[in-house]
DNA sequence: TCATAAGCGAGACGGTACGTCGTGTCTTACG
DNA sequence: CGTAAGACACGACGTACCGTCTCGCTTATGA
C-alpha cells in the first residue's frame, strides 16, 4: 500500500499534451516567477500555439493555477511513520521543501484567488481538502495506536502545522527550517494534542 | 514597555500630498486586486499626473507596498489587558478584523516581493519587526507577572498565533474567526508556553 | 456571332456540392466583404467542413475568385438592338445594374488580385476577354451596318465604355446612373466612333 | 505661381512623427503589399510602438488609407502646359505613373471603403474633389483660351480621363501606357470636347 | 512689477505582454 | 473512401499597462 500511496492517488484529468503544457508552465514559473513568465514563452518551448493553450485556460492566471496544483498533486502521500511525531515531522519537512519551490507560485495562485471567486472551491478542494485529509488520516492513526485522545482534536485548527509552515515559506525573511518543524511539533502541535490542563474555550 | 510598541501612529514621513496618492492607492488596491490596479487610474482618480507617481515611488510595486505599509501603521498598539491570555486574545480578534479589511493587500505585497527582493527588508521591518516587539512586549509582560516560564519560550515560533491567523485570513474559504482566535490561544498558544511534559528538541 | 458571346450559362464545372459552396461564399462576401469573410463561416453556414473547402480551392483567394467568377458567368449575352447606339446603352447599363450589385465582390476580388499574381490570368480570361468579345461583336455590327468605320476604332480604348462604368461602380460616392450611360455613349463614344477631325497621335 | 502649385496645396494636418508613419507605412505597402504589411513592421521601422500608431489610426486599414492619401497629395499640381492637350496629356502621363507604383494600395483602399462607410467622405475629399478641381482648372484654362467650348463640357463625366487610366492600372494585365494616354486625350477626349455632330441626351 | 524657475497636470511615447481570431494542415470518427 | 468536426501551429491584430518623457500652465520667489 505504501508503494501505490506513494504516487498521486487521481490519475490527474488531462491529456498528455496539457500535462506537458503544465509541466513547460510550472518550469518557466519557477525559473522566471509569475510575471516574468509569458503565455508566448510557454507556448513556444512546447513547440504549441498560444490558441492551444487559451483553448484549455481561459488566462495565464489559470494556467498557472492549474500548473500549481498539478506540481503538487504529490503531496497527498501518507507519511506512515508508526509515530504521530514521525508522521506530523514528515509532512512538516516535506512541505518547507515545496514551500521553497513553490513559494512564488503560491503567492502568484494567491493574488489570483483574491481576483477571480471561481477558483476558491478549486483551490479548496485542491489544496485544502486533500491536505485535511492527510492530516485527518495521520490524527487517526495516532488515535488508534492511543498516542493522543480523539477529545485532545480540534477541527478548527487542523491546518495549524501546515499552513504556519508555509505561511513562514511564502513570507519573506523567515522560511521555516527542520529546525522550526520539530520546535512546531514538539512544543506546540504535541503538547496541544496532549495537554493536561484542559482549559476550555467558553465564549 | 518597549521602545517601538507603544508609538503607534508615529506622524508618517508623507506629505499631504503622497499621503493622498497613497490612500487613492490602497482603495483602489482593495477594489481591484494588484494587478488590476493601475497607476494611471490612481494618478487619475487623484487627479494627479503619472510623473507625479513616480516621481516619489519608482514603481508600481513599491507604490503599491508604501500605500499598504500606511494603511497598517496603526496595529502596534500593545493591548495591555492585564493577562496573557485576554492579551492574546486581543491581539488575535485585532488581527482577524484587520485580516478581513486587508486580506486582498496582503496577497498583494506578497506577490510583489517575490519578484523585487530589495522589497524583503521594508517588509521584515515593517511588518515582521514591529509585530514581534508587539508579541515579546506581551510575552514579557506574562513573564513578569510570573504567568509563563521565560524558558517555555521558543524564539523559533513567537509569530505563531499571528501568522497563522494571517495565513487563514489570505487564504480563500477560512477566514479566522473568534472561535478560531480562542483555540488556537487555549488548545495550542497557552499550553505550549505552560507545558508540563517538556520534550526537548535534540537534533 | 462569336464565339465566346453566345454561352451566356455554359453549364459551370463545378458539382452541385462546390457550387453550394461558391453560392455561400458570394453571399458572405456581399454582406461582409473579403476579409470579414471566413473561411469558416463558409463551412459552418455550409455544413461542410473546412477541409472539404481547401480541397477543391486551395486558399480563401481562390474560393472567393471561384465564387466571383461564378456569379458573374451569365453577363456575356449580347444586346442585338439592332443599332450602335442602342446595344452601347443596352451594355452599359447592364454594367451599370450588375456593378450596384456586385461592387463589393469586385473590389474583393481586385484587392486579391495584387497578391496572388497566379489569378491575373484567370480575370484576364474570366473577366476581359470574354467583355472583349463582346464589344468586338457590337462594333463588328456596326461596322457591318456601316455606321462606323473600322478605321475610327481604336483598339486600345475597346474597353472604355465598360471599364469606366465598372470603375464608377466600385468607387464610392459616385454610382453611375442611366445618365452617366447616355453621355457617355452620346457625347464620348460615338463621337469618338464617328469623328471628323481625326487628330492622329504622332508619338 | 507655377513653383508654389508645384507643392500640394495644404501642408497636410500631420504630425513630423505622424507623417513620418504614413511614409513607413507607405513604403512597406510599395515593398509587400496590404496583408504582407503588418502594422508591427510599421512600427518598428519607424522605430515607434504600435499604440502610438493605433493611437491615431484605429486599425490598419485606416492607416493604409491616410498613408495612400499622404502618398498622392502631390497629384494636385496643375499641370499649365499652355494648351489643352498638353494638360491633358501631363495629367494622364502622371496618373499612369502613380498608378503603376499605388495600383496595389488603391486596391487595398477600395476594398477597405466597401467596409467602413466612415471613409467614403474622406475618400470622396481627399480623392475625388481634388482632382476635378484640378480638370476643372484644365477645362477652366481652355475655355479661357477659346480652345473649347464652354457648353461642349459635360459635368458628369469630368472624371472619364483620370478614372479609365486609374482602372487601368489597377486591374490586372493592361496597365495604361503613353500610348494610352495619347490615344484616350486624341481620340476620345478631345474630339467629346469639340466634336461637331451634338447629339443631345433627351432621356 | 515682472521674470525665471520649480512643480505639476496632461498625456504622448517605446516597449512588451495579453488575449483573440483567421488561415491552412492535420487527425479522428462516422457513414 | 469521403466527409463533418474540430484540434492544432503559426502569426497578425488590436488592447492595455508600465515607466519615461515633453509640453504648457501655474505658483512662488528674486531682481
């Protein structure tokens, strides 16, 4: 199982020459940041029509979009540890590597987002729900070896880990390091999951 | 009380002038989005000239990052509430209001500094540097007032509760709220800083 | 009675499919003229596909020259007024009628002309010779009624009658009329015909 | 008098840089003809940007138009051989040379007139009027002479000399020559202007 | 009181990318 | 096999915006 989780779990919903367009755009992004890249540039290193690629996406903030979460579709692959701590220190240090990578994507996807409503729910099912549903799955593991209560979880919270990380990475100055990650999970994520005084929220 | 925390509306470097420019800015920026935002459509609603523009902000991006940084100066007024936790409660529900109000900004700048780096000290001092005098005269405060262990501090992850507020406010679908403010302040913030299990970092 | 004059409707080559095709294309080209006229709306109003158009006519120029010349195919009937005058005003204001209505094709076909040196001989053969003919075949009668002599005809001008009308046609503002035709056949033509003082070019 | 006439009248309502356009314009047209020219050639050879030239021309079309007009302004120039028939043949002469070298951008000119209704005004001005002024300046100077008769010029048809050579040369396989011209003022024109027989229009 | 300069509104300009559209070629699938 | 449907590469079109520049007009000071 570890080995089928390893790859991404949809088989990702376009053609070989989208892929390959995405891909062509996610490396330009990378290379050159969101508006050094041209709609032109990606269309002449895939030897493909500017026509060919506003056929598939309306703009080249969806385009972009779209490269984005297909270069991180990756993501959603179970640590399987053993440990909570293992699990939750996996998918912290897996995630400040992409955060570097990605940072200026992110921030490019960001501004986006804040422009065209229509891409919240792609990026809330892309981006949020799969990620929840990786954290859900290492909470409940940790759940049934008994390492933490189900009581200790807060749903609002879940995203704590990941989203301080690459909050930390999109944000300049401060791009989180190992050394973040076991600081975030070893004082704040695990005493917060396993705390004693329960002190509760009352309004 | 610190140096820097307790100046909160220090009289802006502006004239009346730019200080115009940049409010026409910032209403347009939370209009349209950064790049929708245009300079001759904020030297024309100022009915002002291009040259006038950038004869004081040598281009859009730093324009853009001026008008924003005026428009938060005002957040680092210390809320002195008399204990850790309704301070950080204060600062929370602070951030969430202005979250809301400057979420489309905030993607803005953010975008910007990915690609004009010299853009990343403003930022740090800005934004970062005066956040964490806030967050350390809070910290402080609880410290001398015998509420935390001055050692359960970890300089890692002071922005912790901040930034994350952040993050969930620029991100599409999540914006915090004051439920989000009080777990993360009792299930996460309060029990790390008071943690009885304190597993050390070790490598 | 020549040759070429009297197939006023020689059964055209083309199927009944293609000369579908030319009919839509006349019609596109008259309401939007040549550039707004595309290829694709031919095919979609056709409810044919493009290749079958680039099949038979291997660019948007040749189509519409195919088109032009296929609406134009019935002019060459002769007047046989039984008089010079009277077959002149007969042609031209058959020229005139026919000049109203297809200004535009002309015009098209004209601009095409210039670019595609390879239909020079097509109009010649489509569009001259076969109005030369004609006109040869009114003066030979009249030559043949002996009211002119063949002296006084001039081979160079044999087309000043039609052209100039056609001219007038597809110029704007100033559409021939019935009397435009009469002057010119009384005042211009046949007094050049029938001249006394027979000025001679000397070189 | 006859050294100022020699210049076009008005001195034209362009810009330096604007005519400098036209005359790029101009050029490229001569060299590839209307749809090889394209308006970022233009630009660049002028070493000007494209919104600088759809600033004042809304699209390529007009700026064929305005540069075709600014390329025959010079037409205007009374030829003043001192007699009738050397203006005639002056006029004619030089129509046949414009037309050899504008034959392609008349037809450009045209087909774009059968599209924007807007420009059969200026066709009509700058095209038209301008040179029956200039016949009518000719005809004017005869009559003053003795030469012709007043009553022998017919109004409708001022345009039959200038407008049959202009069609000659912009059709295909028989552009007008000196032999042309001689034999349409000898044997056409002038014997319409002085013929003896009258025979009137009467409808 | 006038002139000479500095600041500004207005907006043209070169450059560059965007997004659209049309041509002519090609492939796929249907009949 | 011919055809309808339509994807595709190529390339021009016309638009928009940035950052620079020039032109006049105002205003504020110095002779």
């Amino acid at each position: 199982m570890t080995q089928t989780a390893d790859r991404a779990a949809e088989p990702s919903s376009w053609s070989p020459r989208e892929t390959e367009l995405l891909a062509v755009t996610l490396q330009l992004l990378q290379e050159h940041g969101y508006d050094r890249l041209t709609v032109d540039a990606v269309a002449a290193k895939a030897r493909a029509s500017k026509a060919t690629v506003y056929r598939r996406w309306p703009s080249k903030a969806e385009l972009v979009l779209a490269a984005f979460i297909e270069g991180i579709r990756q993501v959603a692959v179970p640590p399987e540890t053993g440990t909570l701590r293992g699990d939750l220190l996996h998918m912290g240090e897996l995630i400040c590597r992409q955060g570097q990578q990605h940072a200026g994507t992110i921030r490019a996807v960001l501004v986006e987002v804040s422009r065209n409503p229509a891409l919240n729910d792609v990026i809330k099912h892309q981006f949020i729900e799969q990620r929840k549903a990786l954290v859900n799955h290492i909470i409940a593991q940790a759940v049934d070896r008994g390492e933490i209560d189900r009581a200790a979880v807060n749903d609002e919270l879940w995203d704590l880990l990941p989203h301080y990380l690459i909050f930390r990475s999109i944000f300049p100055g401060r791009p989180p390091t190992r050394q973040t990650v076991k600081a975030l999970v070893d004082e704040v994520v695990i005493p917060s999951l396993t705390r004693c005084n329960d002190r509760k929220v009352d309004g």
